[in-house]
C-alpha cells in the first residue's frame, strides 16, 4: 500500500514538472479566501534549508555511472510576492526569486569518464525567476470561482533559459466556520509538460472541540495543525515538493543545458511564530526521502532524460523569516 501511494505521488510529480512556481500559485489562491494569522502567501520570505549525509548511486542514459556520498546538501531561496493592483474582484501580482542549490560529494567511484553533474567536492547553482500573476474573482454554475494565470520567465547565473506559464480555476465548494473546500485545475503553458491538466483540490477543516485543525492541498501537503500560545502554530505532517536548476555543461556531446529535476517528500514537524505584524519565523525538520531525481535536456518532456540517481533517506532542518512591510499595526 506504501508502495502503490508513492507511485502515485511519483506520477503526479514526474508527469506535470510540478515547479515551485505551481506550489505558490495554489497558496494564493487559497490564501487569497483564508485570512489568518499565519497567511501562506508572504510578501517577502527568505529560506535556508540543508540535508544530511546519505548514498546515492547513479545512470547516465541507463547505464551505471556513478555511485558515493552525498555529505550534505544546502539550498537558500529569496522571493518577493508584491501586489501591483487589487480591486474587490481583481488582482495583479509580481513574483521574483531567487535559489541557491550547494551538493558536496565525497567517495565518488566512477564507472565512466563522462563529468555531467557530480564531481568530488563542493557543486553549487543560481537559479532566478520571475513571474506576473492575476487573480480574478467570479462565480461560474452558481459556485464562487477563483480563476488564475501566471507568466514566468527563468534562467541562472549563465543567462535567461524559458519562459512559462499556467492558467487555473479553483470553485469554492463548501465554506463554514469549520471547514473550507475547493476544487479546481491547472492548466501548463509549457512544452516540457506531458500532460497539461492539472486537477487540484483542498480541504481544511477545524476539529470540533479541539483545537487543531486538517490542512490538505493535493498534491502539495498533508499537516495536522494547532495554534500554541498567542502567536505561536504547531504542524506535524508530511509535505511534497521539488527542487529544481539549470546545469550548464561543457562537452561538445551533449547539449549545453539540462533542467535537474529533484522531487521529495519531507515529514516532520514545523514551528511558526509571529513576532509582530511584520515578522514571522519558520522552522522545520524531519525526515526527507526522495522520490525522484532526473536530468533532462532544456525543453524536452521529463521522460526524455539522460540522467537519473537514486538517494537513500536523510534528516533535514530548514529555518525561515518572513517580513510584509505593508502590514499595518493593529
């Protein structure tokens, strides 16, 4: 049974290219309609992030390449959701970030001469994208709907790569005090796409007589949530997710770009607190396992690749700050 769920979740995740752009639109839609303290969409919000040691061993166009240490892993990642226009139906935002990617390798033990990604030492990437976002409230088939298109453009530190986009729709269920309910998709402007619809659902419901509360946005995060004290929220769960860059390689035979695609699930605990209206903290760990790691050549779909590996469970820890200027004192 364990098995046949990460199936599905490698599916899901390997079919659509699941980006992170796509993780913060689904936020947005669903924050834009739950005001709380802790909103998911943050103006300014800046991450570290580090993985601990583990194996892996690797293919290179289905033939054994490479296997050894993957002694940590960090990633930093900046971002900037600034809303540019908002009426009482329609909203216009511009999104940047920003990620840092750091592996260190060590036992490296080569079955091919062939240098792609790995090396012995430290590797790191810059990737940077930006994005514009609209939001428009209506309602369609006597349901209130949410609908949602983004634009984005990406690249690294060697220069611009692609632009994307995506175009969505989220019909509000049901909403109670208790629970919220929405139903929706996504639609993939994007060659590399292999199937481009999207079908997305959320459901958020508060115990009765209890204080926590269910948190499910497929396929993005399964928490079980309780606020602590005043200002502080408690989650334990699992939540599935992606890291992806742009490698840039030199040797005449391959092409000069591939996109490595890094898809997760972390389980754990995670801790926020609000400090003021204009600061919030953030820190997680737990457990990350991977479920799968490709590399493909810029543009192709995702079952194109040349270059898998396979990586054993570790620990993780990511801490967080998260700052809206715009707030406003109560």
């Amino acid at each position: 049974m364990v098995k046949l769920a990460l199936l599905i979740i490698l599916f899901i995740f390997s079919t659509f290219g699941f980006s992170q752009q796509t993780i913060d639109t689904l936020q947005k839609q669903t924050a834009i309609i739950i005001k709380e303290k802790f909103p998911r969409a943050r103006i300014l919000n800046f991450e570290y992030g580090q993985s601990l040691n583990r194996n892996f061993s690797s293919k290179l166009f289905d033939e054994a390449f490479q296997e050894g240490d993957i002694k940590t892993q960090r990633n930093f990642m900046a971002s900037a959701n600034i809303p540019i226009y908002k009426t009482r139906k329609w909203s216009l935002t511009a999104s940047a970030n920003y990620q840092f990617n750091e592996f260190e390798f060590d036992n490296l033990s080569n079955t091919s001469n062939t240098n792609v990604f790995e090396q012995n030492g430290i590797v790191d990437f810059h990737n940077f994208s930006t994005a514009l976002s609209s939001t428009y409230f209506s309602s369609l088939f006597k349901k209130p709907v949410i609908y949602n298109a983004s634009i984005i453009a990406d690249g690294n530190d060697e220069g611009f790569e692609r632009i994307k986009g995506l175009v969505g729709l989220s019909f509000i269920m049901k909403r109670t005090e208790r629970t919220m309910i929405t139903l929706g998709a996504i639609i993939f402007i994007d060659p590399t796409a292999q199937i481009p619809f999207f079908p997305t659902f959320t459901y958020n419901h508060r115990f009765k007589n209890s204080q926590w509360e269910l948190d499910f946005i497929m396929p993005q995060r399964v928490l079980f949530r309780r606020l602590v004290g005043e200002n502080g929220r408690f989650s334990v769960g699992s939540t599935f997710g992606s890291t992806g860059f742009y490698v840039n390689v030199d040797n005449p035979a391959f092409a000069d770009v591939f996109e490595y695609s890094q898809l997760e699930i972390k389980s754990g605990i995670i801790y926020e607190h609000r400090f003021s209206d204009y600061l919030i903290g953030t820190f997680q760990g737990g457990l990350q396992n991977f479920i799968s790691n490709r590399l493909t050549e810029k543009g192709k779909p995702t079952q194109d690749f040349i270059y898998k590996n396979k990586q054993d469970a570790t620990g993780y820890f990511q801490a967080g700050v998260s700052i809206d200027p715009f707030a406003k004192r109560k």
